[in-house]
C-alpha cells in the first residue's frame, strides 16, 4: 500500500521511520512518499497561503499549489484525505476503508484550511475524504495525518506481526477492550482478577466480554446500541 503525503513541514513524518511502520516500509510492505507542497509554488517566495475571501482572520492556502501536487500524486484508485477539524469523525470502520485502498495521499493543511475548491474539484474525479480525529483543534493536518496512517497502516497485511492482537482490540467490535493483567499475581495489594488464574476459558471470555460491556457504558456510552 502506498501513501502519500503533502506538507509544508515534510520532516514531521520522519517518525514513519520508527518501530512496526518504520518495519513495514523497510520490508517494503507499505510505501510512504512525503512531498513539500513549496515545490509546486512558482513564486521566488514559494508562498502557499493568502487572505480569506469574505474577510476573516487567518489565511487561505492558496488552491493552485494542491491542485498541481494531487495532479502530481493522485490516481483514479487514490483515496484523498484531508484531515480537518470541520470533517467526518474518524473510526476503526474508515481506518478498515481506507487499508483496503491501494493508495492513500493525505492534503495537510494549516492556517484556516485549504480554499474549498480544491476538495469540490478532486470529488469529481476520485473519491476525496475531510476527516477529524476529534472536536478540539490542531495546529495543521500533520499529527492528525500521522494518526491516521498509523490506524490504517497497522491494518495492512503484514505490518501487525500477529494478526490476532488486531481482532481483540478497542472498537472492532463496536466495544471498548477489556481490562489486561500480566505477571506479578500481586502489585501493591493489588490482586489480578482470580478468573484469569482459573484456566477456565469459557468463563474467562465471559468475563471479559461483561468487562467490556461495563466499561463501553461507563465511559463510551453513545457507542452502546439503544
Ligand atoms: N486539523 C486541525 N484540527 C484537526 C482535527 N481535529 N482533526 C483533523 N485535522 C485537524
């Protein structure tokens, strides 16, 4: 699987080369390209930002410079991801969407956002996604960009060396993950649950689904079916 990035800070993806996503594209099971948008400027000061029409504060980037690098990057098959507090919430089911794309180009803006005809053209001719990690903001697309590479990238045949650590995690169910405990039986006087010691599987997985269930209402319960 390929991604690409445009960025006016490209050394912000230089953590793609550390730990499982660092691995996979050594192993050459997912390729990252990170391109400088200032390359598809053509003015000596490279300028890719400029005021808002209406007013307002803040600055524009400007639409040429992203529509001659998606021109530059993109394909019919590529997904365009514009990662944006004013997008669609990101989940594990579009994380599942986009790892079953064959080519990824994230669009990370900065400043108030990218002049909104860039995604209005790019939607005519590939499918094109804003996208938000959440209901705060973010300085630019950068850190949301990385997040959701790594949620994509993980799930990419090859990249996650068990594949069964990717079934029983937060969200693939619809439920928060259970509780986990590993070795001392006691820290601190605090003891692990005595159903984990019992080897008794079908009550442990009982257990563990009620953990769930517990845990989703407390604390995630819009994620509960009414
Ligand atoms: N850019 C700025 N804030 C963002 C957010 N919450 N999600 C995605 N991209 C962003």
């Amino acid at each position: 699987m390929r991604f690409d990035i445009v960025t006016i800070f490209p050394e912000f993806f230089e953590v793609l080369d550390i730990s499982l996503l660092g691995k996979a594209r050594a192993n050459g099971v997912v390729e990252y390209s990170i391109h400088d948008l200032r390359d598809f400027t053509h003015d000596k000061h490279r300028t890719v930002d400029d005021t808002p029409y209406g007013g307002g504060a803040g600055m524009v980037m400007k639409p040429e410079p992203w529509g001659d690098a998606i021109d530059a990057f993109a394909t019919d098959d590529t997904v365009v991801v514009v990662p944006s507090p004013a997008g669609e919430p990101f989940t594990q089911a579009m994380a599942r969407e986009f790892a079953a794309a064959p080519r990824l180009l994230f669009a990370c803006g900065r400043y108030e956002g990218i002049d909104q005809r860039v995604v209005d053209h790019f939607s005519t001719r590939m499918r094109v996604r804003a996208v938000s990690l959440g209901d705060y903001v973010l300085n630019g697309g950068e850190v949301a960009a990385l997040a959701i590479i790594e949620a994509v990238a993980r799930l990419v045949p090859g990249v996650v060396g068990n594949p069964e650590s990717l079934v029983e995690e937060s969200h693939e169910d619809g439920l928060l993950e259970y509780p986990s405990y590993t070795k001392p039986q006691e820290w601190r006087g605090l003891e692990v649950p005595p159903v984990l010691l019992s080897g008794n599987h079908a009550a442990i997985a009982a257990w563990r689904r009620e953990q769930q269930v517990q845990r989703t209402r407390d604390v995630r319960p819009d994620l509960l079916p009414d």
